[in-house]
C-alpha cells in the first residue's frame, strides 16, 4: 500500500490550499481515509476521516472550513482547506486503515508541509 500526498505549500492566512492523497495498493474497498497534522513540538491529531460510505469527521478547530472529499473509483482523497490560519500550519499526513479478521491494517503517507503565515 501506498500513499501519495500533495498539494502542500506557504499562504497568507484567509487563502485557501487542496490537499490530495493518492492510495494504490491492495486497500481494502471498505475503509476509513483520514488526513492528520502535526505541528512542531506536538502530537499528531486528526483532522479529518471519510470513510469509504462517505461518512465525515472533523476536528473542532476546522469544522467549516475543511471539507474532506474522495474519489473511489480513482482512490484519491482531497482536503478543501479553506480561511486558513496560522494554527493551520504543519505537516499533514495521509492515512487509511480497515479491519479484517480482527487485526487493523494502518497505513501512512509522506507528510506535505502547509504554512500559513499572518
């Protein structure tokens, strides 16, 4: 399995950014994408899951401003980073899991680094 983010890059806080996750791979048709972020000096956290019924979470601190999206047929992932904020800077990681036969199948991508300045 492999996941390839994109679509990174340094804005001016109010701007917006898509972030894409491209998985190929032997990925099981029922899963949950999520995008995570880590930020200097702190843990990774979620920011977003899809499964793949199209059921969302979000974090707190970016409900209604990001929308996370994907596209079975092409196995990609999107997040719509919209009136980004400083806060919004760090490394965001892709990631899809499932489970089969109780064990869970976890799976990360390379970070792409977003920064946004004021």
């Amino acid at each position: 399995v492999q996941l390839q983010a994109s679509g990174g890059g340094a804005v001016q806080a109010g701007r917006s950014l898509r972030l894409s996750c491209a998985a190929s791979g032997g990925i099981a048709s029922i899963n949950v994408m999520g995008w995570y972020r880590q930020a200097p000096g702190t843990q990774r956290e979620l920011v977003a899951s899809i499964s793949s019924g199209g059921s969302t979470n979000y974090a707190d601190s970016v409900k209604g401003r990001f929308t996370i999206s994907r596209d079975n047929a092409e196995s990609t992932m999107y997040l719509q980073m919209n009136s980004l904020k400083p806060d919004d800077t760090a490394v965001y990681y892709c990631n899809v899991r499932w489970w089969r036969s109780a064990h869970e199948y976890n799976y990360w991508g390379q970070g792409t680094l977003v920064t946004v300045s004021s």
